[in-house]
C-alpha cells in the first residue's frame, strides 16, 4: 500500500501531523502499537488533570466551611473512583482522536513500525505478521517513556513510575517522590492532597528548577504548608525494601538520611522511544538519544522527519502539536514560519498551579539585557480573596530599552488559563506600555499581568 505520508506514533505530535495532513489533501496513514492518542491522553497529560481535579475538589471540600458550607460528614477520597474517573476521562479523548481519524480519512494500522530504506514502513503486527509500506514522505513521532536510575529500577509495585502511580491498586500511607520537574511535583501534590505522607526529593537547588527561582521557592513555601517534606540539594542513594517498606537512603549536604515509604515514585524525567525504529540501518543521524532535524523536521534523509519528545526542544504536548503541523505544512509547500522555542508556554497544575514564557529573571541577565522587572501578588487582587487562595504572584521581564516582553511568570489559582495572553503578546511583539492600556475585566485573576506590568514601569495601582 502507498500512501502520500506515514505518520509513526499516534501521540500530540503523530495524530495532529496527520489531521493537518489530510486537511490539505493527503492520502495518509498512522501507525500505533499501543492506545490511540500515545502517552499524553492516555497516560500523561489528560488523565493527570483528572486526578489533580478530584484533589482539588477534595481540598475544597475538606475547607468548606472557609466558605460558609457546612458538610454533616467528614469528606473520604474513595481512591479507586478517583484512579476509575481518570481512566474514563483517558479513554473518552481516546475515543475522540479515533473519530477525527475517521473524519478525516486517515488509516489506522496497529503494530510495531520500523523505518526501512527507500521511504518504506514494515509494520509487524499482533500475530507477528508483517507489512510493508510506502510512503513519500515518512514521519516519526514515537514520543517517550519514563528514564530509570542505575540505583533506582523501577519493578511496578514498590518503585514504580508515573504510569503506576495513575492505577495504584489502593491509597498509600507514605510516599518519596524523586524528581521536582512538572511529573513529580503534580504527584506530589496530588496524593499528599489524598493524605498520603510525601516526601519529596530533588537533586538541584530548586524544585521546579526551569522555572524562575522565585516561583520556585514560592511552590516550595506552599508545599510545605501543606505538609509536604521537601528535600533539596538532595540524590537518593539507594532503596533497601523491607517488607511494606521502603527505606530510601536520601544524600544531603548535612549528610546521609533514611526516610521510610510505601512507594518510592521515580519522576526524573523520559528517555526517547527510538529503539527497534531502524534508525540505524537507514542512516537517520541521532545525538545524545534525539533525532536530529532542521527547522522543518527533516532528517538526514531524505522523505524522513521527526517531532516531538524524539527532536531537541521542550518534550511538551503543545510543542509536539505545532512541529507536526509546520512539518506537514512544509511538506506540501505552505512555507511556514519555524516555530520560535523560546515563545513556548510551560505549565504545572498543581496548587498553586505554575506558567511560565519566556526567559528568567537570571537568563535575562545572563544575556546582557538592562531590564525592568515588575511582580504583583494575589495577596493584592480582589478574585484571588474572594476565591479564598492568594498564594503566589505575577512576575514580568521587560526589556529597559526597547520594552520588549522578556518573559512572564506565574504562580497562583488557574495561572495556566492565563499564559496565554503573555504568549500571544510576545508573538506580538507587544511592549510593556501597551499591556499596561489593555484593559483587563475586574475583578479577574488576569488582572495581576497588567499590574505586574504597571509595577516594572511604577504605575501600578493597587499595590
């Protein structure tokens, strides 16, 4: 069978390149081995939030009478209505990606993919059989899977990763979770939210450690408020299991300390799913475990791209998503505008939830800008009162000279919903002046960017 373009990995960045595909007229075709949507709707993204959503809902309930609700008994997390809801959710979206498939006239071939010379596919299939076909161009977004330490094996029941902490089979008592970056720090909140005793490791000075270092330390004063240990400057040695226990031997700079868990949750980032591709055999150059691509996803070779976890660049969704569609659209000859990596929204959804774009505070300086920095405090806003949560901040990072929009970051209730504008500003080119005359609805949580802003320049009003 020939198709126009084979798309091998059904994730954000596969089944998105696809779409845009046959959206422009494309005979195309999708190889997956395992569930419809990849890692991100199943097992990453998607079902996450559901879970961090009843914790939120939880966390409400168990603080109702701060809002004048009484409730007549005390609120229970029913875990494995939780785990089931969030499964529901995952499969729901999955479900949705197999309709925009159909819609939209691409096959769905269900195997394992390996890149052959001459822009051919051999896909083996359930039963071990195998296909092949071609393509005149091919596109490879196999995404990634959790990375394990040499002296932390993951073995599924007491050291596990983050797809078993979404189905555990019943609520720990205790938790270490190594790793602060989003994955560990979402689950960190989430079961210390379900009352599970968290400790939270990490090996850099900062968790969150892409994130401004005052967005940081304001997480880590909200994590411990809710009781989570968190440790910094801190690598975990070694995990001797006992029986129901874990004693996870924790390196600091004050010396060695044995914390006992349930669950030791590695979160210390992915590895790319690129072997048995057949990189190898066809010539696809790689560094330090990526693909290596232009800025429109070529490869070495020719009719062969690559997106997502598996290019250098931010292993985010979104990110993925908009390589597939600039790829697919240099295919067909649209010339699009390479995607610009440093207008790249990050976000965090746990309590206060963390976004950000843009350089830091350090990176700004680090560059040689004279800057203008500006921050407002929930603290200050009348919707953060009223909400009852005013943890957290609006910070800006204008240019001095020429009021260029630096970067933006934010920690707070629902500051993902609001990146966006600081996002489509830079795109832009918005300066710091114009942000200050965009009127912003009152009372809004929104309202904190302008105020941030009005503070770089001093206008600011409510502070």
């Amino acid at each position: 069978m020939k198709y126009d373009i084979i798309v091998i990995g059904s994730g954000p960045g596969g089944y998105v390149a696809a779409i845009r595909a046959s959206q422009l007229g494309k005979k195309v075709a999708v190889i997956e081995k395992a569930e419809i949507g990849g890692v991100c709707l199943n097992w990453g993204c998607i079902p996450t939030k559901a879970l961090l959503k009843s914790a939120q809902v939880f966390n409400y309930m168990k603080h109702s009478a701060d809002y004048g609700i009484l409730l007549e008994t005390e609120p229970k997390p029913d875990f494995d209505a939780i785990v089931k809801r969030s499964r529901g959710v995952a499969e729901g979206m999955s479900k949705g990606v197999q309709y925009l498939f159909k819609k939209n006239k691409i096959e769905l071939i269900s195997g394992t993919a390996k890149l052959l010379k001459g822009k051919k596919v051999e896909v083996t299939d359930s039963k071990k059989e195998k296909t092949v076909f071609e393509a005149d161009h091919v596109i490879l977004a196999t995404g990634a899977r959790s990375r394990e330490l040499p002296n932390l094996k993951l073995d599924g029941k007491k050291i596990i990763g983050y797809r078993d902490a979404m189905v555990l089979p019943q609520l720990p008592k205790s938790m270490v979770v190594v790793g602060s970056g989003a994955i560990g720090s979402e689950f960190a909140f989430f079961y210390n939210s379900m009352g599970v005793d968290v400790t939270l490791v990490e090996f850099l000075p900062n968790i969150l450690p892409i994130e401004d270092e005052e967005v940081s330390k304001q997480l880590e004063r909200s994590f411990k408020k809710a009781k989570i240990k968190v440790m910094t400057n801190a690598s975990v040695e070694k995990v001797a299991i006992n029986g129901d226990l874990c004693k996870v031997t924790i390196k600091t700079k004050k010396g060695e300390e044995v914390v006992d868990a349930e669950i030791v949750l590695s979160a210390v980032g992915t590895v790319t799913n690129l072997e048995g591709l057949g990189l190898e055999d066809t010539g696809v150059k790689t560094e330090k475990g990526k693909v290596i691509v232009d800025d429109f996803y070529r490869t070495n070779v020719d009719g062969v791209y690559a997106i997502g976890d598996i290019v250098h660049g931010p292993a985010l969704a979104h990110t993925a998503s908009h390589e597939g569609i600039t790829c697919v659209e240099a295919i067909c000859g649209l010339n699009p505008d390479p995607i610009d990596y440093g207008n790249i929204p990050s976000c965090t959804y746990t309590n206060p939830e963390v976004a950000s774009v843009g350089m830091t505070e350090k990176q700004a300086k680090d560059a040689g800008y004279e800057i203008k920095v500006g921050k407002f405090p929930f603290s200050a806003s009348g919707k953060a009162s009223a909400a009852g949560n005013k943890d957290g901040f609006v910070k800006v990072i204008f240019d001095a000279k020429y009021g260029e929009w630096l970067g933006c970051h934010m920690i707070g209730d629902n500051v993902t919903e609001m990146i966006a504008e600081a996002v489509a500003a830079r795109k832009l080119e918005t300066t710091g002046h114009e942000i200050i005359k965009t009127i912003h609805p009152h009372p809004t949580m929104s309202e904190a960017i302008m105020e941030a802003t009005a503070d770089a320049y001093g206008e600011v009003i409510h502070l």
